[in-house]
C-alpha cells in the first residue's frame, strides 16, 4: 500500500514525466473508464502515462489527493480518495475516485480508475 501513497505524495509535491517511473513495472498499465474528461475512457502504457503526467504538470498549479480508505486483497490495492487539482486558470477539478491497483514486487503493474468529476465549466477543453 505504501507504493500507490508515495506515489500520490510524490504527485502532489509536483513531481511527473520519468520521475515517476520509480513506482511502476516496466510493463505497467492504466485503464481509466469513461468520465467528464475523458468520455471514451483511457488504457495507456507506462510510456503514455509518463507522457501524460508531464502534460498534466503544464495544465495544474497544484493537486491534492485526499485518501479517505485503502484495503488490500492480495495483490490488489484499492483506494477510495478525493482528487482536487487547481488549474493554472484558477478554476478548481474535484474527483471522487476509485482505484485498484496491482502490485507485482513492490512496484505498481497497473491502475483501473473510476473518476467521478464534479461538474465544471468547460469539461471539454481539458486534454490530458
């Protein structure tokens, strides 16, 4: 359970792009299901997810994880926590999110998230 909170510390104090391959399997995965910002959802290899937690640093001036439970099953890790990011805009994103991660030697081999946006404005000129 340790691996998915350093990870989301390591998140918030800005870190992203090759940084974050500490916490990952070399053949790690991230499933996303469908959400306000992504309506189609999302699987991305750890290349992308790098990629993209790069892309995020551009979009956000500071996130928040606030985890409210995590229980384990084996190999799995689930996370039941509020995502707040704030925008360089000013504007402010909260996500209520599910997570379950995979856990292989220590290290994260995939995430599925279920993100439940608040609404906000302008949902869809956010591209992460």
């Amino acid at each position: 359970m340790e691996t998915i909170h350093s990870l989301h510390r390591a998140l918030e104090a800005g870190e992203s792009g090759d940084a974050l391959r500490r916490f990952f399997t070399t053949d790690a995965v991230t499933v996303e299901h469908p959400n306000l910002i992504k309506p189609t959802g999302a699987r991305m290899p750890l290349d992308k997810m790098i990629e993209g937690s790069a892309a995020g640093v551009k979009l956000l001036s500071s996130q928040k994880y606030d985890v409210h439970s995590t229980s384990r099953s084996g190999d799995t890790v689930i996370v039941r926590l509020t995502w707040t990011g704030v925008l360089r805009s000013g504007d402010q994103l909260v996500a209520h999110i599910a997570q379950f991660a995979e856990m292989r030697d220590g290290l994260i081999s995939s995430i599925e998230t279920f993100d439940c946006y608040e609404p906000f404005r302008n949902a869809s000129s956010i591209a992460v």
